[in-house]
C-alpha cells in the first residue's frame, strides 16, 4: 500500500538489498578466485548484479538461499553443480553476516527513535511543570505582596494608637495598663518588620530591587546598628563592639546595606547565650574572595564582619542557610523566634551591589559572617597607605 510504513524486519530479502554493489563485486571475485573460473551473481528476477569476467563457457548455476528463503542466484562458469552448490553455501555466510549487520543497524535506529520519543516526551514534561512553577511561584509572590500591604495599613494604625496611648494622650495609664500597650506596641513592632521583610523578599523574587548608590559611610551605618541593639545586648549581659580600621565609604543604597547589617548583628544577639560577645568590624579585603562559590575578583573592597561566640551552625545546615524561610532550628517548640528570611535578603542585597555573603561557623564556639561592598577608590589608596605605614 502506498504510504504505508514497512517494518525493515519484514520486508523481502533479496541479495541486493543485503548487500552493496561494492560487497557484490568483491564477492564475486572473491568465489572466481576460489573455484578459478568466472562467478556471477544474479537478483530474483534474474538481473545481473555482479559478475567476475566471463569467458563464455557453459556454467552452473545454484540458489542462493538465506535461512529457507531464496534471495538471488549464483553462476559457476565451467563448474558442475555440486561446485555451484557448495559456491552458493559460502555466499550464505556472507549473506548472513550481511543480514546480521542489517539487524543490528535496525535495533541500534529503533533504539536511538525510542530513546529520541521517550526523551521528547520528557523534556515536554519537564517544560510543563517548569511553567506550573513558574506560575505558581509568581502566584506566590504576587500574595505574599498584595497581602503585606494589606496587613500594613491595620499594623499601622494599632501602632499610632498604641503610640497614643504611652503618649497619654486618651487619658492616663496607670503602671500595668502602660505595659500591657507596650507589650502590644512591641510585638507590632515586630510583626511589621516581618511584613515589610516578606514584602521585600517578595521584591527579590521577582528581581525588583534597585539599587540606589550613593556614598554610604560605612562608620554611620555601624554606629546607628550597634546603638540600636546596645540595649538588647545589655539586657543579656552581651558585649557588642564594634572596630573600622578606616572609614570607608560604600558605594550602594545606604537603606539595603543597613539591612545586611542588622539582619547579622540581629543573628548574632539572638544566638549568643547571655554573658557572651558580638563584634562588628569594617576591614578592607578582596571583593569576592576565592573560595566563596563563584570565581574571585580580587578588587578591593569593605568587608562587613560580624562575630559571636554563640551557639554555631552545623556543616551539614550551611548550605542552606541563605535560603528562604530556612530555619536552624525549624520545630515547633523551637527556642529562637525569626522568619528565616534575613540571610536570605541580606544575600541578595549584597549580590546586588556585586559583593559577596559568606559565614565560617563552628557549633558551640560561634559563627562569622563577612558581606563585601564596592567602596570608593580614594578611600581604598588612603586605607593602603595607612597599612604601608
């Protein structure tokens, strides 16, 4: 039927189609030479497909036959037919390792077309659950937006009136009522730096955070992180200092680089047990540094350092503390209060400005963690010239 598609496994044999002109020719010379006349070989429908030369003599001729079935005709010239035959049984083994190489090019191209199928059907799987994410994800972040500032306007007014409140300004409270709205005050406060974290993360994912550079002077940003948690830190008995070997000024948005700060030093208070230290240093230092997971940039940058002798993360925990949400300790009778969503802005906050995040931590003795920020040049050639000296 015309169209039709033929399995190769069940179509005819003929010895033209087992064998090439060429194989056909060197066979033939091949027998001439063997039985020392002239051989020629001939298809089904008696054409001549190969031949040695003939000197016109009389022949024999046999059938050439491949596991029962005829596929051509041999001619023995000025042979009898017992030499014809035994001429036609070595052209069977040829015909069959002809056949043979013809099965195993058959298998190896169903093989590769099946392979082929079944790995285009994959790759469409794939393609299709990649969209489903995709579009799960920007569902995702789309909610997490829309409802953080949702949660924003109502935060907001709890927090003004509660504000109000300690102000006095709806009547005097007495000492249990002012603590009872601080308490409140407090824990809104902490709820909207939770919304406004979500909010921000939810920008990161869909890559729109825009760095606003300006020259940020990275002794202010220390000062202002340490002051605020000094209070904290003293509450628990914590020693919080803080070291700039020179005053650097960064180059990038003064509001992101604060917020690596604090979500480290915030870290760092958090996981230290009362009585210990939390450092925070401004030294000069490779850009992105070999060994940090990406190829060194030797330029020189301010190093953002934070150490404590806290409570330390395990090697097998490290990996995937800059992801979202990811918790050090992640039950529900969890000990250390926090969204898990720090690191992982901090990182990226500090990826934007082509600097680099990176922790060396032991458990029980602490952890440290470094970001890198781009800085102005005359302040790296002056910081050089004060460690020549």
């Amino acid at each position: 039927m015309t169209g039709a598609s033929v399995d190769p496994l069940d179509e005819y044999l003929e010895l033209s189609r087992l064998l090439s002109s060429a194989d056909l020719d060197d066979l033939a010379r091949t027998l001439a030479r063997v039985h020392g006349c002239g051989v020629a070989l001939l298809g089904l429908d008696e054409q001549l497909l190969a031949a040695s030369e003939l000197g016109g003599g009389a022949g024999a001729r046999a059938s050439l036959e491949y596991q029962g079935e005829r596929v051509g005709w041999l001619v023995l010239e000025n042979g009898d037919d017992e030499a014809a035959r035994r001429a036609a049984e070595m052209c069977a083994l040829v015909v069959h390792q002809a056949y043979a190489r013809r099965l195993t090019g058959v298998a190896h191209e169903a093989a590769v077309s099946v392979s082929y199928a079944e790995l285009q059907q994959k790759n469409k799987s794939l393609e299709m659950a990649v969209s489903r994410l995709r579009d799960a994800d920007r569902v995702k972040s789309n909610f997490l937006a829309t409802m953080s500032h949702e949660l924003r306007t109502p935060l907001t007014s709890v927090i003004g009136y509660s504000e109000m409140l300690l102000e006095g300004l709806a009547g005097p409270l007495g000492d249990d009522q002012r603590e009872y709205v601080q308490t409140i005050l407090g824990k809104a406060d902490q709820l909207l730096q939770l919304i406004t974290s979500v909010l921000d993360m939810s920008r990161v994912e869909a890559h729109r955070t825009p760095v606003d550079e300006t020259e940020v002077p990275l002794v202010d940003v220390v000062e202002s992180v340490v002051a605020s948690f000094a209070p904290q830190a003293t509450k628990h008995n914590i020693t919080l200092d803080s070291m700039v070997e020179y005053p650097f000024r960064a180059i990038g948005d003064r509001r992101q680089i604060r917020q690596v700060l604090w979500n480290l030093v915030s870290n760092a208070v958090k996981f230290t047990a009362d009585g210990g230290h939390v450092s925070v240093a401004v030294k000069l230092g490779a850009l992105v540094p070999g060994g940090v997971g990406t190829r060194p940039d030797n330029r020189l940058a301010a190093h953002l350092e934070v150490t404590d002798n806290g409570i330390g993360i395990s090697r097998e925990q490290l990996p995937y503390i800059f992801e979202p949400f990811f918790q050090v300790d992640s039950s529900s009778t969890r000990e250390y209060g926090g969204s898990g969503l720090g690191l992982a802005l901090a990182k990226a906050y500090v990826e934007a400005h082509g600097g680099r995040i990176w922790v060396d931590s032991t458990v029980g003795r602490g952890s440290s963690f470094v970001a890198s920020f781009p800085v102005v040049a005359e302040d790296v050639r002056a910081a050089m010239g004060v460690i020549r000296r």
